[in-house]
C-alpha cells in the first residue's frame, strides 16, 4: 500500500512539475533573448579600498544633517556627532583617509551659529543643533538629536 501511495504522489508531482518546466522554455516563439551588454572598464582605474579618498576640490563646501551618534561625511572629512545637550554639540572630525585613528580626531563644541577652523584648515559652521525628546517622561537619558553642520575644504 505504501509503495502504492508513493508512486501517485511521484505521478502527481510530475503533472504538476512538468508543465512548469515546459512553461519556462523557449515555447517556440523562435525569439532571441536581448544580449547582455557590457561594460568597457579598461579606461576607469581599479577600486582599492587601501588607498585613500580622493581630495576634495579647493573651497568645496558640503552641508549635511547627522544624527546623534553616527557619522556623516563632507569634503574629506569623517563627522561624527558625539552628544547633544541643551543645544551644544559635540563633534568629531577625522580625515576620510585617517579615520579610524584616533590620534588624528579633532573635536569641535559649539552650538548653532558658532563656526570652527581645524588643523587640516577646514573651515566650518554649525548650521542647527536639534534635540528630539524621549517617547516618555519616564526614559530618563533617551533624548536624541541631530546637527546640521557645514564644512568647506581649504583653498
């Protein structure tokens, strides 16, 4: 009886398989799938992710919103957001080449309105500083926030 019920269960998977199957081929419509193209890459230099980012234009400037506690990035420069307190911010920046190292971090703390100058000689001005409040009275230390913060690359 098993051995009855198997072979029923294997013709009826195959009338139910094979019209799929057949369903996925050509059909005989006789047309030609379109040709994949392809893209000539021998000009464009290989991706090497040890290699440093390229300089950003003499003077560009970038502006850009990061919420507290992530990174954002502007003309070759790291932005992290570190805290956010009763509209003072502080912020991290790093070269994009150096980042990760801490000895090349530089910390700017200010509030909206006030501009900076760091070592590499990006200028920048802290646009807006916004402080989100917690979902409830009872998270204490929940608030969060975001800066809004731009930077221009040295001429």
């Amino acid at each position: 009886m098993d051995g009855t019920r198997l072979a029923v269960f294997a013709l009826s998977a195959c009338g139910v398989l094979l019209p799929l199957a057949a369903g996925c081929s050509d059909g005989g419509g006789g047309e030609e799938p379109p040709a994949l193209s392809t893209v000539d890459s021998s000009t464009e230099e290989p991706y090497d992710p040890n290699q440093p980012p390229p300089s950003p234009s003499p003077g560009a400037e970038e502006t850009l919103t990061i919420a507290q506690g992530t990174q954002g990035s502007a003309v070759g420069q790291r932005i992290g957001v570190l805290s956010i307190d009763d509209g003072t911010t502080r912020l991290s920046f790093a070269p994009e080449a150096d980042a990760g190292n801490s000895d090349a971090e530089e910390y700017v703390e200010g509030e909206a309105g006030d501009t900076f100058t760091l070592e590499t000689g990006h200028t920048g001005t802290i646009e807006e500083v916004t402080v989100s409040a917690p979902e409830s009275p009872e998270e204490e230390g929940a608030a969060t926030g975001a800066v809004r913060v731009s930077v221009t690359a040295p001429e």
